[in-house]
C-alpha cells in the first residue's frame, strides 16, 4: 500500500481512531429506543458512559442524555436540547455516523434490525470494493452507515489512492447468506465507530482544514466527495457538498454536536495543537483534550487514549 508523502510530523499518527459522536436530540426516549431496537446497541453506564458524557460537547453532562454503544465501547451519545431547531435543507453538518462491524455476521444482524424497525428509513446498500455498506436514516433525520471492511490486504491502491466504487449489493441476499442469529435475542458482538462524513460547503475549504491544518492524509476523491485518513486506513473522514455545496457557518440546530477522535498519546495531542494553532485554528486545550471547530463551525474533540 502506497500513500502520498507528507512529512510525518504534518501528520496525524497512524494509532488515530474515531469515536463517539454526538448528537443533538428533541426526543430522547424515541431516538434512544432506536438506536437500542434499531441497531441492537445498549446503554451504557459506569466508567464508559461517563468518560463518553465528558467528552462530550460541553454542557451534555448537565443535560439529560444517553449513552448507547457495544460492551464497553460507546459509539453515540445524545443530547436531549428540545429547544433547538432541525437543520435546514442546504446546510453543512452530519452526512452520516458509519458504525463498523467486525464481520458479516455482525453487519448483518444490525442491518435486518435496522430495516425491520418501524420507524427506520432504508436509504441503500453498495459495495465499496474496501467495504460492504448498508445505509439508513433515524427518526430525527441523521444519516447512519452499518459497514464490514475487507482485509486490508485485499484493498487496491493507485497513485497513492485507495480504490473504492459504489457497484451494487443485494440487501436480500447479503442477509439470507450472513444472519446467524435469531433477532428476538439481544445482539451480540463488538462495533466501533469507524468513520464520519459530513456535509460542507466547498470541499477545498475542507481540505485545506482536514489535511492540511488537521492532519489527515487524502485517500480518496470521489464524485466530488473527499475521504480523508491517518494510518492507511480506507477513511476515518470524509467530506461532500451534494446537498449542501456553498454552504456557510452552522446555525446552533439538532443533529451533529460533536466529533469525537482519539490519538495514541499526549505528545501527539502537544503536536496536533502546534499545528492547528499554526494554522490560526482557536483551539481549547484542558489538558486532556483538545476542542475546535471545522471552517463550518462542526464541533471536533481530539483527546488522547487512556
């Protein structure tokens, strides 16, 4: 596998992760029913969903929440604040959360939950030659990816970039081959946040800020869309104008709060905020984490793995 060379201490270190996003709710009790019911995830309590909580956007831990994630492993928080308005159509923000299942068993049990919920709306599937993706809307209109990566070594690369498509992939075949289990059984299995795609106004503007300002390694682009890296990973990022091309800062609204990555150490947390600050990024450093926004004003958190 072949990357472009950038000189590593531009770069975000390889051990780079996402974590739990945030999101903005106006009916707890609905949505949190459906991420539970929905994509078989649970609520968390004890150490994982207060380090989620804290890490949250600022001021989540002083609002009624919930935390849903697999074992230990939070992969949503949401933010009951009522009093915000849904997004309008056009703006920047939340494209969707891909969740990433460890195999196709995994995948497949999220997906047959998620398209037999009342209140899922099934928006596609493809083959992404990197990944198998399957793709839904919640009840508040935030955009979801279920997904399964290939091995690694069976991704293609070329001049530095990954070779992805978006060729058809049956939803009824994949899931006669691959659920294993019953769904009236609670689910099993892990499920980590693998990436997130957002909406943005001008994808220069977005490159300029995630790669070179950020970190991120350019991995992709794709009908008009930039997917974005650390570590030779397919994506961790990525960003589209396809309905949202112009588009300025982000009113305070429901849906996306927070963006959440998690960086191997505290030395590379001192490097990132070096390079944003050089950037003239305003960056807010506690001194465990670090907060800023995108050029649209989408709220990221950088903290360093325990």
């Amino acid at each position: 596998m072949t990357t472009t060379s950038t000189s590593s201490e531009l770069l975000l270190p390889g051990g780079t992760a996402m974590d739990a996003v945030t999101l903005h709710v106006a009916d707890l009790p609905g949505m949190t029913a459906y991420y539970r019911d929905a994509l078989g995830l649970a609520e968390l309590d004890g150490a994982a969903a207060r380090t989620a909580v804290d890490l949250a956007t600022p001021g989540a831990a002083g609002a009624q929440h919930a935390v849903l994630g697999r074992g230990t492993t939070a992969l949503v928080v949401l933010v009951h604040t009522p009093g915000l308005p849904a997004p309008r159509r056009g703006e920047a923000g939340l494209f969707h959360t891909a969740l990433l299942f460890p195999d196709r068993a995994g995948l497949a049990d999220a997906v047959a939950r998620a398209a037999q919920h009342p209140r899922s709306r099934y928006v596609g599937s493809a083959d992404h030659l990197v990944s198998n993706a399957f793709y839904f809307t919640d009840p508040e209109d935030n955009g979801i990816e279920l997904y399964w990566d290939r091995p690694r070594e069976q991704w293609d690369w070329e001049a530095g970039r990954v070779v992805m498509d978006n060729a058809p992939l049956d939803p009824n075949t994949f899931l006669r081959e691959h659920v294993a289990a019953p769904l009236d059984q609670p689910a099993g299995g892990s499920a980590e946040v693998g990436h997130v795609h957002l909406k943005v106004g001008d994808v220069e503007t977005a490159r300029a800020f995630y790669v070179d300002a950020l970190g991120f390694e350019v991995t992709a682009e794709w009908n008009g869309a930039l997917f974005v890296a650390a570590g030779g990973y397919h994506h961790h990022m990525a960003m589209n104008t396809w309905s949202s091309r112009g588009a300025g800062a982000r009113a305070a609204t429901l849906g996306l709060g927070q963006v959440s990555l998690v960086l191997p150490g505290r030395s590379d947390l001192d490097a990132l905020a070096s390079r944003l600050r050089a950037a003239r990024v305003d960056v807010r450093d506690d001194g465990r984490t670090l907060r800023f926004e995108d050029p649209w004003k989408s709220l990221l958190e950088v903290s360093a793995a325990a």
